[in-house]
C-alpha cells in the first residue's frame, strides 16, 4: 500500500483550499516573463486515503500518519503537477522513502513538466533552494503541510527572507502545540526545544505562562506553581504575530480546520513575501477563504 492516510474533511477541504490557488497565481503570472516555482516541502506519496472520524480524534503529537480510512484522494503533488497553466519547475521534497518512491510514479506520468523529487528534511532542503533559485527571475508557491510540529522556524524565514515566495502553510496549534503547553507548565525539555524550534523564540513560555499567586499559604503544596494564560485564539494569535513578523504580508484569518464534531485541529494560513504581490494575492485568498 503506497498511498498515505490521514485527515478527513477537514483534509479534503484544506487540499482545495490551497489547490484552488495555483491556477490563479499561474495565469496572473504567467505573462510577466517570471519563471514559475511550486514547491512542495511535506510532499507525502501523492495520494491520501482520508481517516474516518474516529481516527481523527486520535491525532499523536509528532505522527506522521493516522491510521483507518476508506476515502481516496488526490494530495497536493497531484493537484499541483494539473495545474494550468502548468509551472515551470517543481520541487516535491518528502523524507520518506517509501512515499517518495510513490511519488516518483505519479511524477512518471507527467513527463513533459519539469520536476524534481527530493529525499531529504525539509528544513534542509528549502533553505537551499531559498539560497539556490535566483528569485529576481523567479516567484514560487510553497505548501509547508506538516502533519505535527515537523517545520523549523529557520525554514519559515529562509523562505520569507526571498520575498519572493507566496506560503499556504498549516499550523497545528490545536491538534499539536495546545496540547504540548501542559496546563501545569511542566513540560518535559523534548517538547521545549521542539516549541523553541517551531517559533524560533522562547517568548511563548512568559506569555503562556504566569506564576499562580499563592492565596492559602495552607494549600501551598496543592497550587500549581503556574497558570496557563493561553486559550487556543491566543496561540493561534502568537503563531500569527511570528509570521507577520518576517512576512511582507500575512492573511488575517487562516481557515480553521475542525473535525466533524467541532474540535479544533489546524489553522490553514496563507503568508506572502512579495510586496508588489500582495494586493493580487490577498484578493484571490480572501475568495478562497471565505468559500463554503
Ligand atoms: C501531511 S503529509 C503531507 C501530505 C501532502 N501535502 C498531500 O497532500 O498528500 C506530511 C508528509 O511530510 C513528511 N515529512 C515529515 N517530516 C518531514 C521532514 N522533516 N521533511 C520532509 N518531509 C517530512 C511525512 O513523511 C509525510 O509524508
């Protein structure tokens, strides 16, 4: 079995939300003499089986995958290698073997695209094409789809440093990060240095966290020594103020994506390097955003 399982609606629903974006960039683009980039960070096998409901309450912090489904689907590689008009270059970088093998056979069958398969980190792999592609000639898409907390904040700013790339990224600050803050603060140093590395600061810690005042000198023992200040707009809220921080422009509401009963899961966000870019790209997020 090559194909890949996880998601559900919530899956299918953040594949066209992004996938809805790559004709239009193509085509407003597509006159201006730029050689066109897409670039996928956390490519996967190329096609996903979407998990059932009960699968998708059982989302592991650091998993790649859940298991159970029934529903195929076309991931983001495939949908990216249709786009029309087609990109000039495409980089697909996934770290798996299996899934890369996988996907060297979907690419097979587009023959005339040009396409490069790179196994190999991520956080690796794009801050060397940032570095690579010679951004004055051209512009990229980029999809940063994580299943956890697998992207580096050195990633975030090689890619913004550019200017050049227009992001669609997805933020696990449910499923993932709101469940590393611990209410009691007492997180085991792993999931530290993982927040660390996700926000590329420590500043989460002393806005997440505030000492618990000691009322009843009798039940010191009982109170924990701090409070999470943290609900999960605020976290959403931080992830968003890091990504202003070294974006030209970020979308102000990224598409929550929830379960079937209603719990949150991911934000989908979109973040946007270019200045002369932005005005064109806010417009057709927004669309894409607000669709039903
Ligand atoms: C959520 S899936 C991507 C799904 C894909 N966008 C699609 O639509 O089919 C995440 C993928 O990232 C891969 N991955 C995890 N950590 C990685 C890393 N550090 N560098 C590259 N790939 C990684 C996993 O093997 C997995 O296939």
């Amino acid at each position: 079995m090559t194909e890949h399982r996880f998601g559900g609606d919530w899956t299918r629903d953040k594949l066209d939300r992004f996938g809805n974006y790559l004709a239009p960039f193509t085509t407003a683009l597509k006159n201006t003499g730029f050689e066109l980039i897409y670039m996928d960070a956390f490519a996967g096998s190329g096609e996903i089986t979407l998990a059932s409901d009960a699968a998708e309450q059982d989302i592991e912090l650091f998993q790649d995958e859940v298991s159970a489904g029934d529903d195929l689907t076309e991931g983001s590689v495939v949908r990216a290698l249709r786009t029309d008009p087609p990109f000039a270059r495409y980089y697909f970088i996934e770290k798996d073997r299996h899934r890369a093998s996988a996907l060297q056979r979907i690419v097979q069958s587009y023959p005339h695209l040009s396409t490069t398969i790179l196994i190999e980190d991520a956080n690796v792999a794009i801050p060397r094409l940032c570095e690579e592609i010679n951004w004055r000639t051209s512009r990229a898409v980029l999809f940063l789809d994580p299943y956890g907390m697998q992207m580096n904040w050195s990633t975030i700013e090689a890619v913004a440093k550019t200017g050049k790339i227009d992001t669609w990224l997805l933020l696990p600050y449910a499923s993932a990060i709101n469940r590393m803050l611990r209410r009691d603060g007492k997180l085991p140093e792993s999931w530290e240095a993982k927040l660390n590395t996700f926000f590329g600061t420590d500043e989460w810690k002393n806005r997440c966290y505030r000492s618990s005042p000691q009322f009843e000198l009798d039940f010191v023992d009982e109170s924990p020594e701090v409070q999470k200040m943290w609900n999960l707009e605020d976290i959403l809220s931080f992830c968003i103020v890091r990504l202003d921080s070294v974006f030209e422009y970020v979308y102000p509401e990224p598409k929550v994506l929830r379960t079937k009963d209603g719990h949150e899961l991911f934000a989908l966000c979109f973040a946007c390097g270019n200045k002369a870019g932005a005005r064109v790209a806010k417009k057709i997020v927004d669309h894409i955003m607000r669709m039903g």
